[in-house]
C-alpha cells in the first residue's frame, strides 16, 4: 500500500483532447483570463469510481498482471482504470527496477496528446521532476514509462498527519516554484499540481509527477497555464500552513473553509502561522480574489513567486531537541552479583556482612608498612617540591616569565569569521549548474547545498568545462586569508581554488585574477590557507576537479560535487 500511494496517478473524469502545454522550447505565457476549473470533492470521488467513457474514447486494453510490453515491462498492478487509460505498477525487467506505466489505445482521442506531453516532458530533464523514461506507440496501444519512487510519501499523507512547520513548508513552497518555474521557461505547464501529485521523498526533497502528462491524459487544458499553477502552488502553501484546503469545498482529504466567509488569510485559520508565509499564500491565490493583507503585488507566473520568496527572510530549521541520556545503571556483573541466583520476587534479601579487618600479627604489621611508605613518600616529595623553588628564584626564572609574555604579543591575532552578504553563480562555459541553491552554501545550515551536474568523464571538468564556482560578495573590502568549505561527496579528488575579483559577474580570465589560496581534497572539507591576507569584497570560489561518486536520490552515478558550506576568515 505504500508503493500504490507514492506512484499511483490521481485521476478525474474530465473529457477532452486539447494539448495542455505551449510547444517545446518555448516559455508558457498567459492569455486571456479563464475561471479556472477548481478539483473539489467530486474529483476525489471519480478517481474512486470508473465512469463510462467521453464519446469517440476507445475502450481501455484488456492487460492483466504478468503482461510484458515491449517484452521488457512487465505489469504488477493496477493502480486506476479510468475514461479508457489505465495505470499500472510495473518492474523494467531490463534494468530491474519498479516503474509505473500509462496505457491507453492508440486510437484514444487523447492519445497524440499524452504522447507529446509525455516526449516533452522526458526532453526537460529536470532532477525535480519524476522523469518520464518512455514514450512508446506499439501494437495499437500508447504507453509513457515514468519513475516508481517507493521511498517517497504524497504530500496528501504527509497533510493527513497534521500542517507543516514554517521550515518545511518554506522549503516546500521554494522548491515546487523553482521547478515550476523551470519548467515554464521551457514551454511546459502541470495544470493538475495538486497534494497528490507532490512527493516528498526520504532526504526531505520535493519531486513533482505528471508533468504535463497528468493533464494531457484528462484533456485539462488553459489559456493562462503559468497563472494556473502559480495559484495551484498557494494552495499547496495554504494547505501545508492551515490542514485546509482554500476552498469551501472538501478536497484531497482536508476540509474546506467555512462557507459564507470567503478566502481568509492562514494566519486567520490556524494560530500560530507563520506571517510571512501566509502573505506568500494570497499573493499566490490574489487571482481568485484572495486580498494579500500587506497590499502587495500579486504573484501571477512561478517566475515571480520564486522573485517574493527570495526577498523573504530565510526561515532556519527548528533547533534540534535535546534530550538527557538515561541514568547509568549497573548491571549485575559491575554489583558482583554475576553468577549467584536469582533471589525469588518478594524474597527477603540477605545482608552480606562485609569481610573482618585485618586482626592477625601479620595483618597489623602489613598496615603499619604501608603506612610508613606513605609518610616516606609525602616528606621525600615535600623536599623535591622545596629544593624546585629556590633553584627557581636564584635562577632568575621570574624574567624568563616576563620574557616568555612580551613573546606571547608577538603571536599572530586569531583569525576572525567574515560574514556573507550575497552570492551569485559564475558561469565562464556552458549553462549554469544551480543558480538557485548558491544561497545554501552560507545559510549555516549544512543540510542545504549547492550542486554541480553530474559528468561523465573526470575528475579534471576541462575540456568540457573550464569549472564551476560561486562569486560571494562580503559587504565590503576584507583581508581574506583563509577558508574552509564543506563538501558533499568525499573520495579523490577535489580541487577548489579563491581568488579575488572585482564584482559579482567578474569579466577578467581566470588567469587575471589574484589567487589567494587553493587545494585539492579527498575528504568532505577543503582548507584553504593563504600566504598573506588578500583585501577584497568580491571572493570567487573556483571548482576544477570533481570526485566520482555513485547516485545519490535523483541524482545519477558519475563525477559531481555539492557544497553544504562555507566560512570564509581574515
């Protein structure tokens, strides 16, 4: 039941075959205003109830458990059998690996629309996405092949066990409308993000299913796609502050709002909310006629959302809770009870009567030895100790001691932390590698991170790229002199380089620029000491080699590396 509830595609029986999404390579971008058409209680009800079919829809394939397509997926279970598609867990026998699978005829009035929406979507390649792996016309029937994540819960389970703390619903809402975001830039829209299509996997990471295909397999289609799912991404905010869904219809498993009072702030729904998340949630839903109470612009594309939270305060993670070690308990062998038996319960218990002293002659003259040892050692020690000091004070040893701290002001000062006020990717070749995340890398929180993509070939990222790096900006000019930065993945090698620059986006070559230090590390910390102080404002932190490592969540085997943290000293 855990595997059916993470891979399962919610479904609604809305009819239709228009494609859902602007062409490829081409960003999404809003027409005329529509309603738009809200999911309410009834479509929970049809994803539980097989409806008969819109007219011209082909009936679904008769396929039962043990079915191969393409002699390579073999189908487990059905998981929804709906207006002629089904969907099935399945195992890629090839690769050995559970997948899920969309069936449909072929001559299914929305099939050409899955197929286009499902290539598409394969093509975008985002990690924050369930990829879809196949896209396959074959034997009159039309099959997409996406990814099975077993270790991941809907958010719709994660809502049914009560509303999120303001750390997590943050991190929530800044991933989904990052990969929203993402995905408009490249022409492609969800129009069916909803609770049960956002996962939240093991490591505390968002992924998001159905891209495109979800809608294209319910003909849902929109003339506004990117205010769609930037009002679908409120609700998702205002449902993980609140348990309730900003509508006055039950949904998704949580309650509505109270009927007659229109859509209220989430801070006005539960105590306790955190206020600059709530007024996130109505800029999103502005465009169904929620109010911001700050009066703030509405956010209308993910673009924008993604603008609103990167001026917010970042929201720290709860402070871990401490919690005080049991008392230490002795057992048994420490008492000198191991190997006696077990007195019965309710036994009175014996008191062991502790051995006589030492009453013989042989016993009162052991005493008196000792005794004499001991008052032997204390007057030959009192003596050493007295003979030390007055060879201390004719010595002289006291100007020693002065000279010792006139040396000790000569010392060099301890190096102090220098804050980070701002950072930016520097791209020298190529695309960027995670301009979005660069904030993690000084958050001092070591769970965020900043990664590379994933190379085939390395360590060295030349010729392919010359590397990768992060410009940090320090506020004001600072002798930079040392660093140490946090690593993700260990293992040979990595070879991490500063130097200071003139700006953010600095246009010099590399080989222009003043280097302050560098170092290659095969551990998870790199240390980076300088000859002498280096004054600047603009520190760029400069990646050349990169370990290999295997795949890590979504991410695939091969050469890559993540950044948790940096402090830079001076």
């Amino acid at each position: 039941m855990a595997e059916r509830s993470t891979a399962a595609v919610d479904v609604a029986d809305n009819s239709g075959d228009e494609p859902l999404t602007a062409k490829a390579e081409q960003p999404t971008a809003d027409g005329v205003a529509q309603t738009r058409e809200r999911d309410t209680a009834a479509d929970d009800d049809a994803a539980d109830t097989e409806k008969p079919m819109s007219r011209g829809a082909s009936s679904p394939p008769e396929l039962h458990s043990g079915h191969k397509l393409a002699r390579r997926y073999r189908l487990e279970e059905c998981v929804t059998r709906l207006d002629g598609f089904s969907s099935w867990r399945a195992v890629d026998e090839k690769l050995r690996r559970a997948v899920g699978v969309h069936l449909l005829p072929a001559d299914h009035p929305r099939a050409r629309s899955v197929l286009a929406a499902a290539r598409s979507s394969a093509l975008l390649g985002d990690p924050r996405f369930v990829q879809v792996l196949d896209a396959v016309e074959e034997n009159d029937l039309v099959y997409v092949v996406h990814e099975w994540l077993p270790d991941a819960t809907e958010l719709t389970a994660v809502l049914a066990a009560g509303p999120l703390e303001a750390h997590d619903a943050y991190q929530l809402v800044s991933q989904i409308s990052q990969a929203m975001a993402a995905a408009h830039r490249e022409g492609l829209a969800h129009l069916r993000l909803t609770p049960s299509a956002v996962l939240r996997t093991s490591s505390g990471q968002y992924r998001i299913r159905g891209l495109a295909v979800n809608a294209a397999l319910r003909g849902i289609s929109s003339d506004t796609p990117q205010r769609t799912d930037t009002e679908a991404i409120g609700a998702l905010l205002y449902a993980s502050l609140t348990q309730r869904w900003p509508y006055e219809d039950d949904a998704y498993g949580l309650s509505g709002l109270p009927k007659d009072i229109g859509l209220i702030a989430p801070d006005q729904v539960r105590a306790g909310v955190h206020r600059g998340l709530s007024e996130l949630a109505m800029r999103a839903l502005v465009n169904d006629g929620a109010t911001a109470s700050r009066q703030d612009p509405p956010c209308t594309t993910p673009e924008e959302l993604v603008k609103a939270i990167g001026e917010m305060p970042r929201i720290r993670p709860p402070e871990p809770a401490f919690t005080a070690p049991p008392e230490y308990q002795r057992t048994t062998y420490q008492q000198g009870s191991y190997g006696r038996p077990v007195p019965h319960l309710g036994a009175t218990q014996p008191v062991l009567t502790p051995p006589p002293p030492l009453q013989s002659r042989t016993g009162r003259a052991l005493k008196w030895a000792v005794s004499a040892l001991l008052i032997a050692a204390l007057g030959l020690g009192s003596w050493q100790l007295a003979d030390a000091l007055m060879d201390r004070e004719n010595s002289g040893e006291a100007n020693d001691t002065q000279t010792t701290q006139g040396d000790d002001k000569d010392q060099p000062k301890p190096k102090k932390p220098i804050s980070i006020e701002g950072a930016q990717e520097y791209v020298l070749k190529g695309s960027p590698q995670d301009p979005e995340s660069v904030g993690n890398t000084y958050d001092k929180d070591r769970a965020s991170l900043w990664r590379t993509k994933t190379f085939n070939d390395g360590p060295a990222l030349a010729p392919y790229k010359p590397g990768v790096g992060i410009v940090y900006d320090l506020g004001s000019e600072q002798d930079v002199s040392a660093a140490s930065i946090a690593l993700h993945y260990g293992g040979p090698h990595t070879t991490v380089t500063l130097y200071a620059v003139d700006s953010l986006s600095p246009s010099t070559p590399i080989s222009s620029m003043k280097k302050i230090g560098g170092t290659t590390t095969s551990g998870n910390t790199a240390k980076i000491e300088a000859k002498k102080p280096v004054k600047s404002q603009y520190v760029l932190l400069w990646v050349t080699a990169v370990p290999k490592s295997g795949p890590d969540g979504y991410y695939r085997a091969g050469f890559k590396q993540a950044i948790t943290d940096v402090k830079l000293k001076g």
